[in-house]
C-alpha cells in the first residue's frame, strides 16, 4: 500500500468520502457538511500536504492540510503510522 492509500484510508476512518473523478467529497471537517473537497492531483503531487477545502466559502470557508486534520507534522513517514482514531 502507498502512502496515498494509507492517507486515504485515514481520511476515511473520520470522514465520509466520496470519489467524483478527478477529486473526493469529504465531510468538512469544520461544519460537518459533505461539501469539503480534496483533488486527487493536488494529492497525488503533495500527499499529506494536499488541502482539504470547504466548498461553503460564505459559511464555513474551512481550510487545512492533510497533515493538520490528522494531527500529524508535515515531515512525518506516514507509512509508519499507526491508524487509530
């Protein structure tokens, strides 16, 4: 498994995820809407730097890295994580 298999696998043990092609839906970790979204290029590219946006800007406007939302430092192996939530 790669290592963006391990952080999809993570993602979803907390949020819903739903694969829409070139991106996922994602339960916005913010305002609990699945209106938060994460592009598979964007993923691909930076792994755990990848962000996770909340596509109600006018409401929630929520914005964090992969990293922040799984409480991990940016420079981390995470094929030698743990996953427990």
């Amino acid at each position: 498994m790669d290592n963006i298999d391990n952080i999809l696998t993570m993602l979803e043990t907390r949020f819903s995820i739903k694969d829409k092609g070139r991106y996922f839906i994602i339960k916005c970790p913010g305002c609990n809407e699945q209106s938060a979204y994460l592009y598979k290029n964007q993923l691909e590219k930076c792994k755990h730097n990848a962000r996770i946006v909340c596509n109600r800007k006018n409401q929630c406007s929520y914005n964090s890295s992969i990293a922040m939302i799984l409480n991990m430092s940016p420079h981390e192996n995470i094929e030698e994580m743990d996953i427990f939530f």
